[in-house]
C-alpha cells in the first residue's frame, strides 16, 4: 500500500521501517471507518482526524493540537486564571436599576379608627384625656365583636384567693366538701373577694385569652408633666378561683384577636419629681 497523504497529520520522519508503514495503515482504517459509518446513516460521532489520533506514548497531544486547544480557551468568555468570571455587564446595569426602583417603606400600622385631634400653635393638643377615653371606648367595642363572633358573652364571677401552691395553674379544677371550682385568673387585686371576667357559651365557662395587637398613638399634650403617683406598696399576684355550678363545666379558653389603639402621651414641659418610695411586698 502507497503512503496515504492526510492533511494535518505530521508522522515523525525518524520511524523505522516497520513501524511508519503500521502506523501509517492503522490511521488510514481509522479515517475509512469513521467516513463509512458516517455514508451508511450511523449516529454522529467526533470526526476522526490525525490530531485526535496521533498522541505521544505518554498521551500528550503533538504540537498540531495544542494551538487549537489554547485558541479554544481564549476565545471563550469566561476563563479565567485567577478566580471565577467576572459578573456580565448587563448584570450589573440591572442591580443598579434594581436599587433605584426599591418601593418606599409602608408604615406597619394601619392608622387609628378615631381621628387624633390637630395640635394647636403650640405644637400640643389640648384635652388630650378626651381622645384616650375615645380610643379605649373603640377597644371595647370591638373585643365585645370579636367574643360574639366566637358565640360567646361577657359574665362577671367573684372569685376568692387561694394560696395552695398546688392548685394555682389557671383552668385546673377541684373538689373540697363536696363543691366543684375551678382556677380561673391571677390577679394582684387588694380586695378580698376578686372580680373575675369569663366569657359563657350555654352551660360551659370560658377563660378569655386576649390576643391583640397594641399599637400607639403619640400625642403631646399641653401643660407639664406629673410626678408618677406611686404607692410604694407591691402587691404579688395570687390564684383566683370559683365555685362552679352542678350544671356548669369549664370549657376551652377563647381566643381573641383584634387591634386596639392606645394614647402614648407626651408633655411640652416636665418638672423634677422626688424619687420614689422604697417597695415594700404586701400580702
């Protein structure tokens, strides 16, 4: 067989006899193979030249393929030696226009359901209590709403104080002599005899869990601050406790979510206050 002329294929001129005409023949067969295959429909395949074939016996390519490997990798956006790609330019352009097109901030709180009263000259508002009073009366009404929705109603208990460590976790119930109770409330109350606020759906008693959220109206208020009226005088929290009826039974805690608005009250002026009185614990 004559020597066959391939293009791009450097055969060393140094072989020997025997193993330049091997070589030779065994590329040739290679290049027909991969030409008839391609002829008779077979799936593509990587085309079959001298530079994917020719290695050097350690398996680094000759001179011929690494020009086109070292085009391939300048050519090719993102190499880099150093680190990672740099960012797209049109990446960064929309980062920018990201920021500039931020929406401004919504105030948390929706605004009060009573109007606050406008400032005189002064910068306060005058008769300030006056708005308060309005604010709690609001708060009344819708947590009254919000039980009846939930089939419930407001009932007034008066309760009594235990100091039983044993029996001071609300809803826990007990018999002594004969009669039924149940805990229902802690409270710091200096009287003896505790009002207890429960809510009633038919026969069962509820303890009215408030949920609600609490937000502020600031006002200024005219005129200058008073010195807090304090008592000195601490009184713990105790267990409340009632007596049920033999009909009677206590049920699930209510839940209640609603808002209310309270006066966060402000003055133009302030004064000096002498220091409170030292605490004192009170039975």
């Amino acid at each position: 067989m004559g020597d066959l002329d391939l293009p791009g294929l450097d055969v060393p001129r140094h072989m020997d006899c025997m193993t330049g005409p091997m070589m030779r023949a065994s590329i040739t067969m290679l290049v027909l193979g991969a030409l008839w295959a391609s002829a008779c429909g077979g799936p593509p395949s990587e085309v079959v030249t001298a530079e994917t074939v020719l290695r050097r016996p350690d398996g680094r390519p000759h001179a011929a393929e690494q020009p086109r490997a070292q085009s391939a990798q300048s050519a090719s956006p993102t190499a880099s030696a150093d680190g990672p790609p740099a960012p797209h330019v049109a990446e960064s352009h929309m980062g920018r226009h990201a920021q500039e097109q931020t929406p401004p901030l919504i105030h948390p709180y929706p605004p009060p359901p009573v109007p606050p009263p406008a400032a005189n000259d002064d910068g306060c508002v005058p008769g300030s209590g006056d708005y308060g009073a309005q604010l709690e009366a609001h708060q009344h009404q819708v947590r009254d709403a919000e039980l009846a929705s939930l089939g419930g109603a407001w009932e007034s208990r008066e309760g009594f104080f235990i100091d039983d460590s044993f029996l001071s976790r609300v809803g826990q119930e007990y018999e002594a002599s004969g009669r039924r109770f149940a805990v229902v409330a802690h409270s710091d109350q200096r009287t003896p005899r505790p009002k207890v606020r429960l809510a009633r759906r038919g026969e069962q008693l509820h303890i009215v869990e408030e949920h609600a959220r609490s937000i502020p109206v600031a006002l200024t208020a005219c005129g200058v601050r008073p010195c807090p009226a304090g008592s000195g005088v601490m009184v713990r929290s105790r267990a409340v406790s009632i007596e049920l009826a033999p009909d009677e039974s206590l049920g699930e805690p209510l839940i209640l979510h609603y808002d209310f608005w309270w006066l966060q009250l402000g003055y133009a002026k302030s004064r000096v206050c002498p220091p409170p009185p030292p605490s004192a614990m009170a039975r």
